[in-house]
C-alpha cells in the first residue's frame, strides 16, 4: 500500500488469503483498492465496495445514514475524513452506539491502516471515506 505522507510515499502490504477487497495505498486524494484507484467517498467492507455513497462530505453524514453504515453488520465503522481528523454530527455516532456499533472518526491514513489490521483479523468492519 502507498501513502503520501509529508511528500513521502507509504506502502502498506498484506497476506491476500481470503480477502475480496485489498487497499494497496493511499493519498490524500485517492485510495488504491486492489488494481483500482478510487478519488470519490466510497463505503468498504470485507463483503463488499459501494462507490456512489449517498454522501459527498462528512458535513452531510447525519443519523439518516446509519442504515447505510450498518448494512452488512459491523462491529465498527471507521470514518477517513481526509489529511486530517474531523468529527462528524454526533447524530451519527449515537445512532451506530445504539445497535452497538462502535465508530471512530480518523484521518484517511489512519482509517486504512485501522482497517487493513481489523480485515486482516476476520473482523466486521466498514470503512467510510471522504477526501
């Protein structure tokens, strides 16, 4: 996996045992999923990829779309929200805690890394992107 980090390149690698969907790098501008390079918020888990989410920014993410993240039953939702760390309405949050869905808002280098570890563990895990 690449990262651009302070003008570097970071790659990241992992065993593909198993795994549909692999995130190769990252930028602050795109992830690299398997041979695929995505620039718009998309929505990951271990089962499946959506591109087109509903939302374009983390200001629009609100409690209505917490059927979106609960979709394929994870423990955790793990929300890029680009260079930097931003937390999103906490509408959201209180929506995913009910179900007994924990939720973490990280920069999108620490979201993929967060979730290249807890795929790798056979863990239900979303991943939400925003650049």
């Amino acid at each position: 996996m690449t990262q651009q980090q302070g003008g570097k390149a970071m790659r990241l690698s992992l065993d593909d045992s198993g795994q549909r969907f692999i995130i190769r790098g990252f930028t602050a501008q795109s992830v690299r999923l398997n041979d695929r390079e995505l620039t718009e918020p998309f929505l990951l888990t271990p089962e499946r990829l959506i591109e087109r989410v509903p939302v374009a920014n983390l200001s629009e993410l609100d409690a209505s779309h917490s059927a979106l993240l609960q979709s394929d039953q994870p423990e955790v939702v793990l929300i890029g929200t680009g260079s930097q760390t931003r937390w999103g309405a906490a509408s959201v949050q209180a929506a995913l805690l009910q179900q007994g869905i924990g939720v973490e808002f990280m920069d999108t280098g620490a979201a993929c890394r967060t979730y290249t570890v807890l795929a790798s563990e056979l863990r239900r895990v979303a991943l939400l992107i925003f650049f």
